[in-house]
C-alpha cells in the first residue's frame, strides 16, 4: 500500500530522520563551540553575536514546523492503528472510533463516563468484566440484586 509521496513528504521524512540523528547534534554542539571559540578573534562584537542568533532562530523556527509535520503523522497512525483495534475487537464499543474528531466538552463528557465506568467496575473486583458503561451498569445491578445481605450475630 505504498503510494509515491511528493518532494515535500519526502524530504519532510528525510529532514526529521536527519535531524534526528547522532551526527545532526554533533554537527550542532561542534557549530556552538567553534562559536564560542571565535570569540575572542571578532572580540565578542555584535555581528558575532547576531551570527549565532540569526541562526538559530532561523532553524528554530523551521525545526517548529517539522517536527509538527512529523507529530500530525505519526499521531494520525496511532489513532488508525486504535481505530484498527477498536473496530476488530468484538468487546469494544465502535462509538469510540475517531473520538478525536469530538470536541474538548464532549471529551470532557466521555471521560466522565469512562470515570463512572471505573467505580462500577471497582465495585465488581474485576476490572476485565465489563467493556461498556452500559454493561457496567447493568452487571453491578443484576449483581446487586442477587446478593443477600449477610447479618451479622
């Protein structure tokens, strides 16, 4: 399922793969220290100093947008590779399938639920049992109903 990918995606993945690379921070810590080292021979003026911020602001700025490329791929991987596994799995409820598209009040909404689901599921001593707030729900009151009150002598 490889598809050709545009000059941009390409040199995208080669730049962060680079960047990320022993040889990318030696080259950097190496253009700090000769820096650093010219120093005393443009003593210290202006120009040397603006050299090294103009730089790394520079590839500060460019790195940002990289690294967000990067970020929006390999999370947009991982939520297809949940969805993959929400969607095969016969216990899991598929309304959880590309939840991130809901808004931060909804998700706020869900985790409520999933916090609700927790405590019943506590109450149950096995947390394995339920796969839903409904069966949650539904498990703690069948079991509720059926036990006895034990008294005490």
């Amino acid at each position: 399922m490889k598809k050709s990918k545009n000059l941009f995606e390409r040199f995208s993945n080669w730049a962060t793969a680079a960047t990320g690379s022993s040889a990318a921070f030696i080259i950097a810590t190496s253009t700090v220290l000769i820096w650093a080292v010219t120093g005393p021979l443009f003593h210290y003026s202006e120009t040397w100093q603006l050299v090294i911020n103009t730089g790394t602001t520079i590839i500060t700025f460019l790195m940002v947008f990289l690294i967000q490329k990067s970020q929006n791929k390999d999370s947009k991987a991982v939520h297809l590779k949940l969805n993959e596994l929400l969607a095969s799995h016969e216990g899991t409820s598929n309304r959880m399938v590309n939840i991130e598209d809901l808004t931060e009040e909804e998700l706020d909404h869900l985790y409520k639920f999933y916090i609700r689901l927790s405590d019943l599921a506590e109450k149950e001593n096995d947390l394995t049992r339920t796969h839903s707030i409904d069966a949650a729900a539904e498990n703690q009151k069948r079991k509720s109903q059926t036990r006895k009150p034990i008294k005490k002598t």
